[in-house]
C-alpha cells in the first residue's frame, strides 16, 4: 500500500478550504483518508496553515510520501527542511 501526504478539498465553490492528510494513493482526492493531520486556508488573510508535526514527521519516517502541494506546505510549516 503507497501512502500519500496530500490535500483534500473541501468548503464551498470558490472559497476552498483544504485538509491536509495521510490517505492510501490508490483512492479519490476527497475519499477516505488514515489519518488528518492539519489544514490549510488560503481564503484568509494572511493564509491560515496548521500542521500537528509530531504526527507528519510519523508518518514521513513511516514511509508516507507527500505530494508536490503537500511537501511545500509541510516545509513552510517548518517540517521539513528545504
């Protein structure tokens, strides 16, 4: 099983808000995840971004790969180094 850090989408038509989380690669954007661990706002000013980094560098050893989006976020949270 290839597990994926990614975004799901959710909130209303043009106002996204974004959950960011641990989901088998094989389901849809917005299917059944493993685990949430944050979210991201980009309607707001600034842009809201909340990351449990106990729980992203668990899965991250783990072997869980993050998305493009995803890698971005967790290194502007402070997660990863670049």
């Amino acid at each position: 099983m290839a597990v994926r850090i990614r975004l799901k989408r959710l909130g209303a038509k043009k106002a996204p808000f974004y959950r960011i989380v641990v989901a088998d690669s094989r389901t849809s954007r917005n299917g059944k995840s493993i685990a949430e661990i944050g979210y991201f706002n980009p309607t707001t000013e600034p842009e809201e971004l909340k990351v449990n980094a106990e729980e992203a560098k668990k899965w991250l050893a783990n072997g869980a790969q993050p998305s493009d989006t995803a890698k971005a976020l967790l290194k502007k949270a402070g997660v990863i180094e670049a």
